[in-house]
C-alpha cells in the first residue's frame, strides 16, 4: 500500500484580489511530497514560491483547489504543530539571548521549564551552536543567527520544516557551509523539508526533489526527482550528474518564461 503524501496539492490556485485587479499567484499547482523528502522551490521572483509555502502553512488561504498536510486542512496541521517555518530574515528577539528565542515557541506552547532547558540545548548541539545560548543576536554572525533561526523552528520537534529562502542574504562562503550542515541535519533528524531558493545550484545540491516554477500564475513546469546520493560532499557540484539537473532546472526555468 502507498503511503499518503505528507503534502498533497491538487489543482491549487490563490487569487489575491487588489485595488488594481486580481493578481493569479498561483494555478493549477499539483504536487506530492512524501515523509523524509527534501522539496526545493525553484523560480522567477513573483512565481508563488513562497506563497505556496505560506499556503501550507495556512498563512494564506488558497482560493481553489485542495491542501492536505498530514491528511489534514493546513489550518489544523498548524493547530496540531505539524512544521517548524523559517523565514528569511533570522526574526531573532534583540533583547533575548539565543537560548531565550529558542525557547520562545516552548513557553507559548507551556512546556515545563527544564524541558524547555534539555530541548533549547538539544537543538543547539543540532545547529553546532552549543555554548551560544547565553549569547546575544547581537553578538553572532548573520550565518549563526540563520542556525539559531533554525532551532528555533526545531525546537518543538515537528516533522516537517519550511525554509523560505533562508541563505539568501548570506555570502557564498558561508552559504555553502550553511548548505553542508543542513544536509546533516536533515540525514540525522529524517524531517521533510519544504525549501525556496533562487539558487540552482543550492536547489539541485539539498533536494531529493527540486519543483521549477513559472513567472505569475505559479504553475509547476518540472518536478525533478534527484539521483544524487545522499550522501553529499560540496564538490558533487562539479560531476556530470550534477550538472546535468541544473541543465535541466534550468531549461524548465526557461520553459516556464514561454507562458508569458
């Protein structure tokens, strides 16, 4: 028996409506991702990436079309803490330490506080940022504040994390180590993983999957099932195999600007 995806999208559209008319942010999306996938987003600015990942986070409301997470409305996936979602910018608190923001979703959620204390310093080992709890954000990198971000998104341990994009601020360097610890971190948790890039090397380096979209409406024009193995030094960039997905993500990026 196949196992149900633990997203499911079936002819997804969302339409906002503005003072200048409707604006099509997304059409006909069709999509499947199963426990354990690493999902990267891959488009145009504009081309409902990051929309797709707020619908599943039930932070935009789809206007056709079904969403499932777990088999549920995302609304009450949210409700039941199925995802951790890290934005863009790390969103860390100033005026609290590292350990302080980590906690944060655990003292909303009332955990006890030596559970608080063992999961914030479980999550930090995860993230290679043990010792820096008592730091201020001001006091870390823009890379460690990312780690911390993403700590915080796993700190109430849910199976799923949404990434909107969060290295794209960063400089190559760090972005690339950025890259290699989270694919540890994904090897050792087992989480499915949403991610949005702009980047195709990034997309096709994490993903056992990479869905390329097109400019507004947001429609899939290729989903990509990746033959890398997980196992993944950076300098499987320069292998044939490699360089052939990002020909191919590439050429739907393409195919996706023939809608215009």
């Amino acid at each position: 028996m196949t196992a149900t995806p633990v997203i499911q999208a079936k002819g997804l559209d969302l339409t906002f409506q503005t003072n200048d008319g409707p604006v099509h942010a997304l059409k006909g999306v069709d999509l499947d991702i199963d426990k354990g996938d690493f999902v990267s987003f891959i488009g145009p600015s504009g081309c409902g990436k990051t929309t797709f990942l707020r619908c599943i986070a039930a932070l935009e409301q789809p206007t056709g079309g079904t969403l499932t997470v777990n088999g549920m409305t995302p609304e009450d996936a949210r409700l039941a803490r199925a995802y951790g979602y890290v934005f863009q910018a790390a969103g860390l608190y100033p005026w609290r330490t590292i350990a302080g923001n980590i906690k944060l979703p655990l003292e909303i959620m009332g955990f006890s506080k030596a559970e608080q204390a063992q999961r914030v310093e479980k999550v930090l080992e995860l993230v290679d940022l043990a010792g820096f709890g008592g730091k201020f954000p001001w006091q870390l990198s823009g890379g460690m504040q990312q780690r911390a971000s993403i700590a915080r998104a796993l700190s109430f341990d849910a199976d799923i994390l949404l990434m909107d994009e969060p290295f794209g601020a960063l400089d190559e360097i760090v972005r690339d180590h950025l890259n290699e610890e989270l694919l540890k971190l994904w090897a050792r948790t087992g989480k499915t993983i949403g991610f949005v890039t702009h980047s195709i090397p990034e997309a096709v380096y994490l993903s056992t999957k990479i869905v390329v979209m097109s400019p507004r409406p947001g429609r899939i024009t290729d989903v990509i099932d990746s033959p890398l193995p997980k196992d993944r030094p950076l300098d499987i960039r320069d292998t044939p195999e490699f360089l052939e997905i990002a020909h191919r993500v590439r050429e739907g990026l393409r195919a996706g600007h023939a809608y215009d």
